[in-house]
C-alpha cells in the first residue's frame, strides 16, 4: 500500500514483520532490558549508576535511545568461546 502525503513522494509501508519495518528511536524500559539480555530490575540499577542513557518524559515515564542502547552493547559486550576457560 502507498501513501502520498501532499507533495511528498510516495512512500511504501513495509509488510508487518518484515525487515525493513522501521524500528521506534526510542524504547520502553521492557524493551532496553530485552535488548541488552538482562532484567527489568538490572535496567533500574543500570539507570541509577548512570550506566545507559535514558529521557525522563514524566515522573514515572522514561525512554531510552536505541542508538545509544545499541552503542552500549558494543562497548561493554564480551564474547567467551565455550571451552576456552582457564587457556
């Protein structure tokens, strides 16, 4: 399905699932702690020692920008090789 929006061009809405489905800039406290592989409670932890990134939106309400999630995990993730202890 297209869409034209006065004298923008046409753009195609990507099916549902689909890879080229636009990713939201900025995620919800579920979402970072799926993305970083850790708990809910790990995210608060995280927050309160300034580790990530967040936007406060409201007194209960924070985000967190997925690019500086992403950058996150590049900085601080370490891949162990299964059997390579103690070499």
């Amino acid at each position: 399905m297209q869409h034209r929006v006065g004298n923008m061009p046409e753009i195609e809405n990507p099916a549902p699932g689909s890879a080229a489905q636009i990713e939201p800039e900025l995620l919800t406290k579920a979402e970072a702690a799926q993305l970083l592989g850790v708990s809910i409670r790990s995210v608060d932890n995280m927050m309160r020692q300034r580790r990530i990134s967040f936007v406060k939106l409201t007194a209960k309400m924070v985000r967190f920008p997925r690019r500086e999630i992403l950058q996150h995990i590049r900085e601080h993730l370490t891949v162990h090789a299964l059997g390579s202890e103690g070499r």
